[in-house]
C-alpha cells in the first residue's frame, strides 16, 4: 500500500512537469482597444496558428486546456465561449471542419479598460495528429432573457504576427479579414490564444501510451447505443507489446475515447480490468483494478471528436498484470435517456474490439461477430508511466515513427553515476553500446530490440533496466525535382503537359510498402498522381508528397517540388499591317522589320511565312510584297531558345483601296459690298458631294498654301482670296488612312439691292381675321431688277405663296408680320432680307341692349352712343332713316339697326347692330282659380296683356309660373306685375283648409284646432263631433278654436269629426286627430 501511493506521487509529479504551449500571434500582454465594430446579434472573432510554428509536429496531438481573450468592452448582456476547427493553406477560401466548442460563460460588465478573459476547459480539446493548421474561434452568442445589451468589443495588442479575422452580425457570414470589412481595421491584432500541451502516442519508455489505433484520423461508426441501458466499449492490451515488463508497475493517469455521437444525459467512465488468456470467457468484474471518475458529455450532436480525460485518481497496474481490459463505459445521468456512440480510425494493428450491454447482452463479444465486416477499430487509448518495483530508476525511450534514430535516458539524471547502455542491435558493431547519460542510436534494420541500461547510482548501487521496442525503418520522401512545361495558352499561366512520370520513383527509391499520396496547391489529394498534369495554380504551383507507411498512414515523411509554368512568347500585341494601294491592283509593299524588332530579344528566336508556307528571310523583312491579291494572312512563330516554349499566331497584310474624291461644282457667295469676299458660300453639302455613298471616310480641307482648314468647313464660310478661291479636298479612309483628293471651286457673286414695303392695314372681317391688297408689294420691293427671286414666310419661317395674293388673308389673328427674303436667281446665298406688317383694325364698338321696352303710357324712348365715331345712320325696320347723329327718340315698336363709321390707320371701318324695341300693354288679371280644402292647395292667376309678366301670392317673391302649388289655408293678396315696370294688377282671395292634427299640450304650438281663412266668412258654423256622433265644440268665425277639452276635461288622443258652413252656401264634412 505504501509503495502504491509513493508511485501516485511521482506520477502527480511529472504530471506536473508537461511543458504548456501557447499558441499566440499577441506580442506582449499589453491590451488595447481595437476600434472594432459591434452589435447586438452573434458574431465571432478568430485567430489561425499554423501548429509546426509552436513546435507540435504532424505526429502529435495538441491538447488544449485553457484559452484566453482580451475585451475593452461588455454590457454583461452576452455569453462567450471558444471553438476549434482544422483548417488547410486555402482558407479562407475553403471549409473549416468542426474540432469541438465549449467553455461558455457570461461575461462581465467591462468599461474602463480593456481586461484579459480566463477560460478554463472542463473537456479539453483535442486537436488530432495530422491537423497542421487551426482556427481558434470566440464567437458571442446573445443571452435572448438577459435585457443588458449583447454588444461586445474585443481588444488586441499594439504589436502582432498574424492575420485577425471577423464574422457575424448578420453581414459577415464566412470568416473575413480585418482589412476587408466596410470599415477596414487592419491592426485589429485580437488578442485570442490557448494554451495546451502535445502528446505523442509514440512515446517508450517509462512514459507510454497503450493503443491499438496508429493514427488519429477518427471516422464515424454505427455502433449500437441504447438510451435507458448502459453500454460498454473496450480493447485488451498485453503489457509486454508495449515493453512493460513484469517488474514495472504501471500507473494510468488520462484516457481518450473518440466520440461520434452524443446527447444530453450521456457520461463516460473508463475502468481498468485484469484479465487473462482465456477472455472474455473468464471475464469478471471482480477483476476491477479501477475506474476513473464519471465524466457527462455535452450535447455535441454528430462532431467526431476526441475526448480526453484526466483521471482525478491514477489507477496502478501492478506489476504482475500481463493484460488489462480498458473499458469505456456509456452511462446515463440521473433519470434521464442518452446516447452515445464510440469512434473508430482507420487503420489499427488488428486487435479486435469488444462490445457488451444493448444488443449485445451481458457478456463481451467481437464486434465483428455482431457486426461482420465493421471493423469498427474503436479509439480507445490510456497513457501512463512505468515504475520499477525493484529499480531506483526509470528508462526514457523516444520511438518517433518517421525517425530510426532513437533517443534514451532515465529518470532522476542527477543520482546517476555512470550507465551503460546495450541496445541489442549487434549489426551496429561498436555503436551497440554507449556510455552516454542520453544517447541516440541509429538501428541497423527493422525488428524487435531489447534495450539494458546498468545503472551504477552516486550511492553505489547498481540497477539493471531492460525495455522492449519494436522498430521499423521510417517512410522516407526523397528529393523530387522540380518539373517546368510551357503554358498551353499565352498569359494562362496553365499548362496540361507536365510529365509526372518520374516523380513515384524518385519519391519512394528502394521503398516498398509505402503509400504515396499527392497534395496539390489547393489541397486536392490524390492517390495516383494524373500523367501529364495539369497545374491549379497559375505559374508555379507547389505539390506536397507525402510517403506513408502502409499499415500506418499515420506514420509519414514529406517533401516537395514545384511545377513551374514557363509562359510562351508574348504575341498579344501583333496587328494586322495596311498599306494603301497606290495603283488599283491589290499589291503593295509592306514593312516588317518594326514587328520582327518588338519581339526580338535575349534567346528567342522569330521567324515569319507567306500564307503558302513559304519563310520570308529577315533580308527582305523591310520589303515585302503580297503574294495573295487584296489581304494576306502571314504566320510568325517565336520560340524562348532556353525553355524551348514556342508561340505562333497569324497576321495580315491587308492592302487597302484608295477612297473616291467625286468632282465638286463651283459655289457661289454673296458679295455685298463689292471688296470680292463673301461671307454666305453654302458648304453645307460638300461633304457629302465628295463622299457620294462611302461610308467611314474622314474630309479635311487645304488652303492653297496646304495649311489645313477646319473640317467640316464653316456653313456660311468666307473666302480669303477675293473673287476666287480654291481649296483642296481630301478623303481619308479612317480605318485604313488612305486618301484621295480633289478641288473645290469659290467664286463671288453680287447681293440684290431691296427696298422696306410699306405696312398694310384693313379692317376686322371676324376674329383678327381680314383681307389685304399686296398688289404693289413687290414693286416696292424691287423697283425694275431682274434676276431676282422673292420668298415670303411667317414668323415661324413657314413658306408663304411668291408671290403673295393681291387679296391675302392673314393668317395671324389681328398682328402678322411677313418676311421677305430676295435671293440671286443665280446664287441662293446671295440674298437680302426684309420685312412688312400686316395690321387688322378692329371694328368700331356699338354698346347698345338687344332689346329695349317702352310702356303703352309713355311716348318714346332716348338712346345715345358713342359721341365718337365718324358716321351714325338709325334705320327703322321699313328702311326709313330716323336719326344721322349719335342720338336718337324711338316710338314705334319694331326692328331698328345703327351703321357706324370710324377711321383708323388711315381706313375707315364700318360696323353696324340691330335691335328690337317692344312697346308694353298694362296687365289685368281676368280671373284667380282656387282649389282648397285638398290635399294640394293651389291658387292660379288667369291674366290679360303682352307684356312680360311675373306672379305673387304675398306680395313679395314673385315667380314667372302664375300657378302657386301645396299652401295653406288663408287670406291670399295675389298680384301680377309687368318685369319692365310698366305696371300692376292686383287681388284677394281665400283658401279654406284644416290642420289634419293638433296637440293641445301648451307648448304654444298647434293648441288649437281652427279652419284657416274663416275669418272671410262670418256666418260660418263649425260642429266637432267624437267618433261616435257626440257633440263636443261649437265654434264660429271669430273663434281661437278647440282646445281638446269637454266640459273642461281634456279628452283623449284620437281622431274627431268636423261639419262646416260656410255661409256662402257651401258645407263640407272632414275629420282630425287629436295627438296628446
């Protein structure tokens, strides 16, 4: 027991002595703010460490056991944890794959300065051998229940390695660059690392690692998990396989288990058994040496990961144990149901895989009989130290499979007084032995060793150590030679000719049993590389071969060689060459030595060709005439003399036709003032006189000394050579500059003499409209020249009838001015201009009525109008002239008209109105007819006279319709009136009627019950009866009416019956409602 617990302290110690890695890009611990944005969604910041830069090799794993991150600022609104992922050389441009995640807390509220975060792992992270680069993720997750806000700023270092990158915030949805966001900070430097240890399963010697897998490349299995059993998992191992012998006690400190599967409620427990050569028959679980602690899995879903535990307790193997069964056991926290389902690899040395519970039963079976053909291989590993029973020492052995040279020691170096080693390789002659405290030794071939070292201690005892290893010679990769092709197409900077051939058998020498496998540029592997091919990085593109061993790819030595593509002879630049044909006959001489001279340089070589193959010598470069009518195609071909790479295209020799210069007329200018110069020539068509129908032809213009003249030539131009110029016409082909030329003629002419025509006035004919004499216009204008044309248009410039009609009719409303323009017969440039105004006078205004009325009584009627107007002339309708002044007296009813004269502009302008004088007879109204007592009272005025009449029953509205409809009863005045005043007539009358209710309340409305207009009949009886005949009321004309009451009682709602007479003879019977 206490030897027991003295090997617990050494184990603990050593534990204690792992040295930690750091992986970090920060250069010091001096934290700043970084200016990084933020937001209240996920985002996440990242860090890529390349694992060889820290010194942990493709052949070890990483442990990562703490992280730490920087933040300036924090509301204590969000969580933050760490997430690892493998990433290749490409990203960010290719997939991270998912390590694991985990450490999730709540952080602080951080708002003075920036703070350093400590994160502790409960699970480490294991980062598999093989993984050459990874992603360390802090990404924010936001706490939806937390009201705080969820923004978070991460700080950095002023001074940094690496590359910081961004995502999130609903923007960023792949890993960006600091540099590249909207707002680039490109000294961001986030302050992100973790801290970790590496292990090497290939470690002999007092540290070892018991396994069955060679590598760490982890697959998924589908093995069976039950959610409410507990399932177990295992391998055996024979101690010795791994050179523990039966006088080292062996003390398990950690285990690893790959995971594939898992769900809340799962948990994990490894328990170490002794068991013998005739398991799992004689399994018992009596056999129990110990178990670690139970460890609960996070929900991890699909990830295919390692787990790495660090058992709280050590369990020791004693030193008579020869085999153990490591047993992985799926439990299930509290009352909960969990899966979960153990991993694989690859490849493993063969040992079999044990399952038990679920579907398998009590008892541990070969997987492969539950399953045959899984060959589940299952990751299941414990590592631990050797400790001597009987020995003061401890034998170190580092067995790296990529190296056969191995290095040794023993523990506690300082005790050691002298040691000699023997490694049981007698092939090595004298190198066998060493006397060295750490010698390496280099073994002669492959196969099994025992290593003895006699230990002499400062106290002078002396122990003798013995280990076994197993040796094989490691996968070399030989030097590959760089391959070169030319590029298959010029500035592709890809070629699909690299000859591979060679590669295997330089890669591999004499090795056989190796597996080869091929890493392109963009981290495409492939198995066999393809023969010829083709490069997937532009110009030189590095390729990684990697030589594994067989039956351990895990196991390898890499090296690489570079492709390198050799580009061709840049021809991009070559044109077509023109020249013009100077003779019409589709041949020309050509010039191309400026061609061979652009390509020309150190080692290359150029040469050119006819179309039918024929080589032009470099002699006759500078003169070269086609061979092929019109357009021929030439062949150069440049080859690089050192890298052989050979470029050709084709170009033409393209002989153009000279253009066409038509033959041009003479233009005429105009010359006013008799000096020879003009400033009205017409060029506005030359150009296309020239041309004819060419198209893509340029004009220019020479002056007889040859200086060029603006083109197009100015429209007016002016000559600079009195009376006569000539200048020079050239058309250029602007594709080809080809050209031809010609002359153009310029000669003066003079400009006719005109005179300004008089304005014409005349009078209003309806709306501005009227017509003119223009008889004399183009006399006026021209007097007695000839040779003259004349040209009239409006104000728009729209073309008027030359000559005018001598009755024209404007056609502008009231104002029109014409213009005239006179033109050279011969010259159309030589012109005068001019204009006249055409002016409409109105027509004098007559402001009288249409209709005036004279009343029968009175015996005439004054009309006056404007004193004036030159001329006045009233005529009755029978053509009698009445008045000749601007007044008049009218007695007789009847049709008169007025003529008026007024002159204006030097025209006098006549206007004439008609009117009607109506002579009124007084109205009388013959008879008034009544309807009363109806439903529709209406009173009907019956008149006589021819006058216009208008009606009124008050004596105040008064309407044209003599008929009054819907009244009330009473006292009407009705009255008809003349509307011109020439008198009335008026009369009473009567209309009789009965209200049909009345409510008697006291409300001072209806309170009464009276026939309307009985006042007029004096001797009018009224009798109100009930419903049954009863007389109730008697009343007369001048009565207030019926109150509702009988005998001063008021009585009910209902209705009541009423005789009335008259007087005059005339008894109506109706009945009412009384309404309470």
């Amino acid at each position: 027991m206490f030897k027991n617990a003295a090997i617990l302290l050494l184990v603990l110690s050593f534990q204690n002595i792992v040295a930690q890695i750091k992986l970090t890009h920060n250069i010091g611990d001096n934290v700043v703010e970084t200016n990084m944005i933020s937001c209240e969604e996920d985002e996440s910041w990242a860090r890529v460490f390349k694992l060889s830069d820290f010194g942990v090799t493709t052949n070890e794993q990483f442990i990562i056991r703490s992280g730490q991150v920087a933040i300036s600022k924090s509301y204590n609104g969000a969580n933050l944890g760490f997430t690892i992922y493998s990433v290749d050389s490409n990203f960010p441009n290719s997939s991270p794959v998912l390590l694991g995640s985990g450490g999730y807390k709540l952080l602080p509220r951080i708002e003075d300065a920036p703070q350093i975060i400590q994160f502790d792992f409960s699970e480490p992270f294991v980062v598999p051998a093989g993984v050459e680069r990874i992603l360390v993720e802090v990404g924010k997750i936001v706490d939806f229940y937390n009201p705080n806000s969820a923004e978070v700023i991460i700080a950095g270092t002023e001074e940094d390695t690496g590359i910081s990158w961004y995502k999130g915030c609903g923007k960023y949805y792949t890993h960006t660059s600091t540099k590249d966001l909207d707002i680039p900070v490109p000294d961001a430097n986030f302050y992100i690392n973790v801290t970790g240890e590496k292990y090497s399963a290939s470690n002999f010697g007092s540290n070892i690692t018991l396994t069955h897998n060679f590598c760490d490349d982890i697959v998924k299995t589908m093995n069976h998990s039950c959610y409410f059993t507990y399932t177990y998992f295992a391998r055996d191992f024979y101690l010795e396989d791994f050179g523990i012998s039966t006088n080292e006690a062996f003390v398990i400190n950690s285990g690893q288990v790959g995971i594939s599967y898992s769900t809340w409620g799962a948990s994990v427990q490894f328990n170490i058994y002794k068991i013998d050569d005739n398991f799992p028959a004689s399994f018992s679980e009596s056999d129990l040496i110990g178990s670690s602690q139970e460890y609960q899995f996070p929900y991890m879903g699909n990830l295919v990961r390692i787990l790495d535990l660090d058992f709280e307790k050590a369990i020791v193997i004693p030193a008579d144990v020869t085999r153990i069964l490591v047993e992985v056991k799926k439990g299930i926290i509290g009352d909960s149901s969990a899966l979960a389902h153990i991993a694989g690899t690859v490849q493993d040395d063969g040992a079999p895989s044990w399952y038990k519970g679920c579907s398998a039963g009590p008892s541990y079976i070969n997987t492969d009989e539950i399953w045959p053909g899984s060959n589940y291989k299952l990751y299941i590993n414990v590592k631990g130290q050797t400790v001597h029973t009987s020995n003061n020492f401890d034998m170190n052995i580092t067995n790296i499979c990529s190296e056969f040279l191995k290095e040794f020691s023993v523990e506690k170096k300082s005790e050691v007084a002298s040691i000699v080693w023997n490694f049981g390789d007698l092939a090595s002659g004298v190198n066998n032995t060493s006397t060295d405290l750490s010698p390496f030794h280099d073994f002669s071939t492959d196969g099994t060793y025992t290593i003895t070292a006699t230990v002499t201690a400062n106290n002078g005892s002396v122990d003798i150590l013995t280990e076994t290893i197993h040796v094989k010679e490691p996968p070399t990769a030989y030097g590959i030679n760089n391959i070169e092709a030319c590029e298959d197409s010029f500035g592709t900077g890809i070629s699909s000719s690299f000859d591979t051939s060679n590669v295997l058998s330089q890669v591999l020498g004499t090795q056989t049993d190796r597996v080869v496998t091929y890493i392109d540029g963009n981290g495409n592997e492939y198995n066999v590389l393809p023969n010829p091919f083709t490069n997937t990085v532009k110009d030189r593109e590095t390729i990684t071969v990697r030589v594994s061993r067989s039956e351990e790819l895990c196991c390898y030595s890499e090296i690489t060689f570079d492709l390198i593509v050799n580009p061709l002879p840049d021809l991009s630049n070559i044109e077509d060459v023109l020249a013009c044909d100077d003779d019409n006959d589709g041949f020309t001489t050509f010039n191309l030595t400026q061609i061979h001279s652009d390509l020309s340089a150190n080692n290359t070589k150029v040469d050119f060709y006819f179309q039918d193959g024929q080589q032009i010598s470099n002699s006759q470069l500078n003169a070269v005439i086609n061979k092929v009518k019109t357009q021929e195609a030439i062949t150069v071909r440049v080859i690089n003399t050192q890298t052989n790479c050979l470029n050709e295209t084709t170009f033409k020799l393209i002989v153009n036709p000279l253009p066409i210069a038509n033959l041009l007329q003479e233009i005429t200018g105009c010359d006013d003032n008799g000096d020879g110069i003009s400033e009205y020539f017409d060029t506005s068509t030359v150009d296309e006189m020239v041309m004819g129908n060419q198209t893509g032809m340029e004009v220019t213009y020479f002056d007889s000394n040859g200086k060029q003249l603006p083109s197009p030539l100015p429209n007016p131009y002016t000559n600079t050579v009195a009376n006569q110029e000539i200048i020079t016409v050239r058309v250029t082909n602007s594709q080809t500059g080809c050209y031809s030329e010609t002359f153009l003629n310029l000669a003066t002419s003079s400009k006719p003499q005109i005179n300004q025509p008089i304005h014409l006035y005349a009078c209003d004919e309806g709306n501005g409209i009227a017509h003119f004499n223009t008889s004399t216009i183009e006399n006026q204008l021209i007097g007695n020249q000839t040779g003259l044309l004349i040209f009239y248009s409006d104000e728009n410039g729209k073309a008027l009838p030359s000559p005018l009609p001598t009755n024209y009719q404007n056609t502008e409303a009231w104002s029109q001015k014409i213009n005239v323009r006179v033109e050279n017969r011969l010259n159309p440039l030589c012109y005068s201009e001019t204009s006249f105004n055409l002016t409409v006078n109105e027509l004098p205004q007559i402001n009288l009525e249409n209709d005036y009325f004279l009343c029968d009584l009175e015996p005439s009627l004054y009309i006056a109008t404007d004193s004036n107007f030159d001329s006045w002339k009233w005529t009755f309708e029978d053509g009698s002239v009445i008045s000749n002044s601007f007044e008049v007296n009218l007695t007789d009813a009847g049709i008169y008209t007025l003529q008026i004269t007024k002159i204006n502009n030097g025209i006098s302008c006549e206007n004439s109105f008609s009117f009607n004088l109506v002579r009124s007879i007084l109205p009388i109204i013959d008879e008034v007819k009544i309807q009363d007592i109806s439903d529709n009272n209406t009173i009907e005025i019956i008149t006589s006279g021819d006058g216009d009449f208008e009606y009124s029953i008050d004596g105040f509205n008064f309407q044209d319709d003599n008929i009054f409809q819907n009244l009330l009863g009473g006292v009407y005045n009705v009255q008809v009136r003349d509307k011109k005043g020439c008198g009335l007539d008026n009369k009473e009358v009567v209309l009789v009627d009965y209200p049909k209710f009345f409510t008697p309340n006291n409300d001072g409305f209806n309170d009464y019950w009276q026939i309307r207009g009985i006042e007029k009949f004096p001797n009018t009886i009224i009798y109100i009866f009930d419903r049954f005949g009863k007389l109730l009321k008697q009343l007369t004309f001048n009565d207030l009416g019926w109150d509702g009451t009988y005998n001063g009682q008021p009585l009910f709602a209902s209705d009541y019956w009423f005789t009335a007479d008259l007087g005059d003879g005339r008894t109506f019977k109706e009945h009412f409602s009384l309404k309470r």
